[in-house]
C-alpha cells in the first residue's frame, strides 16, 4: 500500500510532465502550422543584405528610393504565396509569387516601419519581413553656423520632428511663425515681438524668454531642453561654441541652426530650410509664392529703369551717420523699390557714413530708423545743415519701423512695398518722359500732328511761376480737387510735376485725431520759394457722419514735421457742400505729409509706432578669429528598433485548449492533495 505522501508525490511529478510536455507539443504545433519547415530572405538596396535596420540620408528637396526584396524557400516549390506590403501600418500594394519586390520613395525624414505579409495557398502558410528605416534629413551648406571658425563641416542631421525650438533672434522668431511652426517654440529673446501671439504666448507662460538677442543665458537655453535652437548673425559666438560642445552629449543633442541672411535669395532660403526643418513644407511654399508675387507685382514697374532714373536713396541706420552697403538685404530693399543705394558703392556691409559723403551723393530721398529709441536722425539732419540736399529741401524724409526694415525675415516685402510708395512719385516722371519720348518719336516718323506745339504731358511737366504770382492746379483726385501756389515777391517758383499719393496708413506716429487719408504731397525739381499752398479737400459726409457725429466744421488737416517728429494742425475752413461730400480749405507753406482727421471720440484711441527700446543690430562683418574649438567627429547615431511590426499569424483557438487543459491538470492535483 502506497502512502498518501508518496501517492501525491507521484501525482505532482506526473502533472508537471504533462504540463511541460503540452506545453512543448504547442510550441511544436505554432512553428509546423506557421511555417511548416520553410525560411525567408529579405534583402534591401541600402545594406545589399538582409539587415533589418536600414539608413537613409536626404537633402533639401530630395528624395532617395529604395527597394525592398522578400523571398520564399519552401520546399513546396508549387506554393505560391499573396504578398501584402505595409508603409506604417498603411497597405500599398499586394503581389503573388514565391516572391515580392517593392520600391518606396523617402522624401519626407522620419522613422518608417516596411514591412510585407506572404500567405501561402489554403492559408496553410504565411511568412513575414520587415524594415526599420530611418531617413535623415541633412543640412550642410543652407546652416549658416559654418562662418563660424572650427564649424566648416558642421552637419545638421534630423530624422525626428522638433517639438521644442529655441529661437535667439526676431527675424528667426517670425520665420518660424510664418511657416506654421510656432506652436513647438518654447523660448525667445526678450526682442521677439511679432506677430502679436509671441508676447500673447509670452504673457501667458507657454514660451520662455531666454535673454536679449546679444546677451542670451546659456543656462535658460539648456533648461528649456530644446531639440532644435535657431539663432542668428548677431547672437554671441561663445554661446552657440558651448551649445555645440554640451550637445556632443548623446542625451541632449542641442541641434543647430543658424541664419545670417545677406540678400532676399538666402532669406527665402532659410524660410524653405525652417519649413523642411519643422515638417512645415507646404506652409513655407504658400508663404514664398506669396513673397514672391508681391516682389514680381513691384519689380514690373522698376526693373525696367536705368541707373539715372532711380532716385538716390540714402538709409539711414538708428544715426545719419550709419547707413547699410552692396552686400546687405536694405540694399536689396532700396533696389527692388526702385531706389539707387548711394551707399553701395562705398562698402558691402553696415557702417559708418560721412556728412561730406551725403552732401556729395545728394540723396533725393532719406529714410531712416529708430533702432532701439527715438531716432536721432531728424535731430541730426538739423544740426548738420543739410539744407542743400535734395531730399531735405523737397522734404523726402521718411521714417520707416525698424522691425521691419531691419529683420531679415518675411516681413521684408513690407519694407519694399513701403519704400517703393516713398518713390512712387519719381516713376511717374519716368513713365511720363517714355511717353513723351514716344510721341516725339512719333513726329519724327510723320505720325504726329504736325501743327501740334509740345504734347499736353510736356506741358504739364513744365510749370513755373513768377514771383509774387499765384496760380491753381487743377488734380484729378478722389480727395484732393486742386492746390493753389503763391511764389513770393523775390523769385520764380518752377517744379516737374506735383503728386499726391493717398493712403490710409503710414509708418509713422498717428496724428492726434481720427484719420480719414494721409496725402502726401511733392514737387520734383522744385526751385525758388513758395509763399504759400492753399489745399482745397473733400470728406465723404458717411465718414463725418460716423466718426464726427455729423459736425461738418470739425474736420482738420494736419501736417507731418519730419524733423521734429511731431503733427502740426493747419487752419482749415469748410467752404461747402455737395450731395455727398463736403468741401473744406486749407493754407500752408511747403509741401509735405498731411492727414484728414476728425476730432478723437471719448475711448477712442489710435494705435502708436513702437519700436524696442534696445535693440542691437551688428555692424561688423563675422569675427576673423573666434575661441579655439575642435569639432566633433561626425558619428551616425544609432536608433532604436522598433517593435516587430506584424505578428505572424497563428491557428486560433489550439493555444487556449492547452492552456486550458494544463489549468485543469493542476487543479485536480490541488484537490487530491487537500482531500
């Protein structure tokens, strides 16, 4: 007789064999029904092998194929298998055969999972490959960090989307806003002020401000932990040096990118690259056709021009006495415009510019900047006597927001959308002479009507009148119906030519009331002195009506004293009436910018110009000698595989009956014990 020890002995080491046995004999069972004895080689054009992990390296606007082989060795040479292959997840093409090729074109970076599923006839057999393929997309010449000395051969590699970018200028901020990236930018200079979300996200906490554009903290940059920082010529060297050398850390791969624009083309370059860079492709394309089409609508009516027909230009930078050279993107701004850069031909960077300099080029127009303050440059105007330069006695001076003439970024179709209106008035002269040198030709050609005297243009582009004369021109405009001259007693008073170019806004500070049209007024070649222009003008009575409450007699003019910077109310009287605008006159004594205005309304106020109080804009070229560093050797990181895509398919239902009947096995072993 067995004892009852022994005898539950017995049966535990019995229930454990059975239990390892179904065990084994399902294993077994998986491996014969799944693959019943066959192998599979896969093979890539990348690695010529079967290599699971596959590398790819793109460019800007590339894209590179590769092509995928799977293969069946069953020993049943008459099974033929239904190929199904997969791009993440996603099927996109289905073949027969023992065998399967399949291309794909990688043009977008990223992490791609390939893979392929072969069932075999009677869904008896299946077979599976897949490829984990990494696409870098690399940035060599478009990185402008490479004018930095030891970072020649710095290579920018991405295969994965930033989600935290670090921007260290303004211009870099609205590029990255612009092309739809800005949701992913955690931090910015204290400068970043456009568009208006930058501060709304600031104020709200969503992005960090790191320091000033110069003067940027190394420590808030790695604290932000950014996976790509975009900075730009101007932020300090030492700091992108120590970025580069902390990011040699596999950990923190502080990613670089850096900007220094010099014309409109690497401008439009960089725009492209942040959008290639944040996945934002498409939004920078729109953006660029957009830039573009403005500049082509511009350049039609100034490309045409000869050298002597641009009006001279002269930009004056923050002082009158810093002004932008050839190889500068202001200098691409006056251009475009229209404009000749006086200071072109004297350097190719910023700096310094003489008072004889500007009085011996003779600029017709002047604009300039504040650059961090109140400009000082209609002070300096002043003060320097520049009573003899053309742009100064036809008052041709302009401000401009240095925001926008000063950051290389979208924003600078806006600037030559500006300074070409600035110009505007000298391109009608030009159109004016073409027409009169046709209509001359003309007459050479006995197409002209010979009793004719000069063409009513040539006529019109001659006025003069005598001293202490007065005379009334008559204008075809929609505000402006006429202007009347008085010459004083001692001289002639001749010009070429009055315009009058109307606008709704301009780029200077508002006049203290509610504007109905700036005007700004101008006399080419003008000689001798004005006593006095009276302006006759007229106001829609709806505009009245909604923003003066229907009080007619307080409509104003104003005029715009470049020099001081400030608006000037003229005496203005309403002289009458008609059936929808009323009429009202106005005395001053030189021409200039004006301003139709109806009186403030309680609550109501007018948005003012602002501009940073310090910005710091370089004007060096890039430092000749910088801290010593070796850069490191380019290695080619390493990414983790990813999971096996698809699970080989299996016979269900056999699984669960084993384990079932193994559940059972110790069960009953359990119970016999306890009885």
């Amino acid at each position: 007789m067995r004892s009852c020890g022994s005898e539950n002995a017995y049966a535990l080491l019995l229930a454990s064999f059975l239990f390892c046995l179904i065990a084994v004999l399902s294993l077994i069972f998986i491996s014969t029904s799944t693959a019943s004895g066959s192998s599979i080689t896969q093979w890539n054009s990348v690695t010529k092998n079967a290599s699971n992990n596959v590398f790819v390296d793109i460019g800007i606007d590339e894209s590179k194929e590769v092509e995928f082989i799977v293969s069946s060795s069953n020993s049943n040479s008459k099974l033929s298998y239904e190929w199904m292959w997969s791009v993440n997840g996603e099927e996109v093409k289905e073949s027969e055969g023992k065998s399967s090729e399949f291309s794909y074109a990688f043009g977008e970076y990223g992490i791609y999972n390939i893979s392929v599923v072969g069932k075999g006839d009677g869904r008896t057999e299946t077979e599976c490959a897949y490829w984990n393929v990494t696409v870098w997309l690399v940035i060599e010449g478009e990185n402008d960090v490479r004018e930095l000395e030891g970072l020649e051969d710095y290579t920018l590699r991405i295969a994965k989307k930033p989600e935290r970018i670090v921007s260290m200028a303004p211009s870099s901020t609205e590029i990255l806003f612009a092309v739809g990236a800005g949701d992913s930018v955690v931090g910015v200079t204290s400068f970043c002020n456009y568009p208006p979300e930058v501060e709304d996200k600031v104020n709200n906490g969503d992005i960090a401000v790191i320091g000033g554009y110069s003067t940027p903290s190394l420590e808030k940059i790695v604290d932000l932990e950014p996976d790509l920082i975009v900075c730009a010529y101007g932020n300090p060297d030492d700091v992108i040096y120590s970025l580069i050398e902390l990011g040699e850390d596999e950990e923190k791969k502080y990613l670089i990118y850096a900007q220094h624009s010099k014309n409109f083309d690497e401008i439009f370059t960089h725009i492209k690259v942040t959008g290639a860079i944040t996945k934002c492709e498409d939004e920078a394309s729109s953006l660029l056709n957009e830039l573009k089409e403005k500049l082509n609508a511009i350049e039609e009516n100034t490309e045409l021009l000869e050298e002597e027909q641009r009006p001279r230009v002269y930009y004056a930078m923050g002082s009158l006495f810093m002004t932008t050279g050839s190889g500068t993107f202001q200098h691409d701004i006056i251009n475009t415009a229209g404009g000749r850069n006086i200071a072109a031909k004297y350097f190719s960077s910023w700096g310094p510019f003489s008072i004889e300099h500007i009085v011996e080029e003779d600029p017709q127009v002047i604009i300039y900047s504040s650059h961090g303050s109140a400009s000082l440059v209609p002070e300096q105007i002043k003060s320097a006597e520049l009573k003899t330069v053309d742009a100064v006695k036809n008052n041709r001076i302009y401000p401009i927001d240095e925001n926008i003439m000063s950051r290389p970024g979208p924003r600078v179709v806006d600037a030559v959308e500006i300074v070409h209106g600035n110009l505007s008035g000298f391109f009608n002269i030009v159109e004016e002479e073409a027409e009169k040198e046709e209509e001359e030709k003309g007459e050479e050609d006995g197409y002209g009507d010979e009793e004719e005297g000069d063409s009513s243009s040539y006529e019109k582009e001659k006025e003069a009148i005598k001293a202490g004369e007065e005379r009334t021109i008559e204008l075809d405009d929609e505000y402006l119906t006429n202007i009347s001259i008085k010459a004083k007693e001692d001289k002639d008073v001749e010009f070429t030519n009055i315009y009058v170019n109307v606008s709704k806004e301009l780029s200077i500070s508002h006049p203290p009331g509610i504007v109905y049209r700036y005007l700004n007024i101008t006399a080419d070649n003008l000689t001798g002195s004005v006593d006095w222009l009276k302006l006759n003008f007229r106001v829609n009575k709806s505009w009245i009506a909604a923003n003066a409450d229907n009080n007619t007699t307080a409509i104003s003019l104003f005029w715009y004293d470049y020099i001081n910077g400030s608006w000037a109310e003229q005496n203005t009287t309403e002289i009458g009436e008609g059936d929808s605008k009323v009429y009202y006159t106005a005395i001053k004594t030189s021409f200039g910018t004006f301003a139709i205005c109806a009186p403030l309304k309680l609550g109501h106020e007018q948005s003012q110009l602002s501009v940073p109080e310090d910005v710091v804009m370089p004007i060096t070229p890039l430092p000749t000698s910088t801290p010593a560093y070796t850069p490191p050797a380019t290695t080619t990181p390493t990414p983790k595989p990813l999971p096996t895509p698809l699970p080989m398919p299996r016979q269900s239902g056999f699984e669960v009956v084993f384990a079932v009947i193994g559940l059972l096995a110790v069960m009953f072993l359990l119970r016999r014990k306890k009885n």
